[in-house]
C-alpha cells in the first residue's frame, strides 16, 4: 500500500505511518471512518473501488509515451496488454466493469499530465521572455 500511495504524491508523513505498520488493516492506525489519526485525509476512496486503485497505481510505469522531438515525450495511453499480468500478480480479476473503471482513471490522468505539461511548458515560455528583455 505504501507504493502505491507514493505512485499517487502521498506526503512522506503518510508514508512514514503506512511503511511503520505491521499490518495495513490495523485499526489502531486508523479511525473508524479510515481518516489517518492525524485528520488528514489525501483522498476518500469506496472499499469496492479499491481494486481499481491499487491495479491503477500498480500501472505506472506501463505507459505509452509519444515523442514530442526535442521537448521529449508525453503520456499517451496505458499499455493494456500488461492488464492482465499486473492484476493476477494484485490478486484483482480484472471484470468489464473494473476495465471501465481503469479506463475512466486513464482519461482522468491523461487530461491532469495534458494540463501540468501545458502549466510548464507557459512557464517557460514566461522565463523566457523575461530572459529577452
């Protein structure tokens, strides 16, 4: 779990407590209503989502990448021909529904990685100009 909530940003203070757990469930580390101790909460996920999830996190470095010449490569798709193999080793069955579900989290990435490359590339282009004047 503690991989999958780097794959996802977690701050180190998350991660720290979910690596010093013995056992992931734990509900001494836990309230009741799954918000770490401390109140902070990264994100609230249905416990029949999870699999989703955690085959999702589990997912990135199985990405297609399209060349962008110089400026390098942009995500362009998961590869899902490795599906299958990375669900069997989760212990996920991979259904139609969860399939959907993957493909949802896929476009969702995809337009966040479209907008933080669009975010820098206009940061650049600031610097830039500011190095011309």
């Amino acid at each position: 779990m503690a991989a999958d909530l780097a794959a996802m940003g977690a701050p180190a203070a998350v991660l720290a407590r979910w690596k010093a757990k013995a056992d992931p469930d734990d509900a001494e580390q836990d309230d009741d209503d799954g918000k770490p101790p401390s109140g902070e909460r990264l994100f609230a996920v249905r416990p029949d989502n999870w699999p989703c999830v955690r085959l999702f996190a589990a997912l990135d470095t199985q990405w297609h990448h399209a060349p962008l010449g110089m400026a390098g490569s942009m995500h362009s798709g998961l590869r899902y021909e490795v599906l299958d193999l990375v669900a069997r080793h989760l212990g996920v069955r991979v259904t139609p529904r969860l399939f959907e579900d993957i493909r949802a989290m896929e476009a969702a990435a995809l337009d966040e990685l479209a907008r933080v490359r669009a975010e820098r590339e206009q940061r650049r282009q600031r610097e830039r100009e500011r190095g011309r004047r």
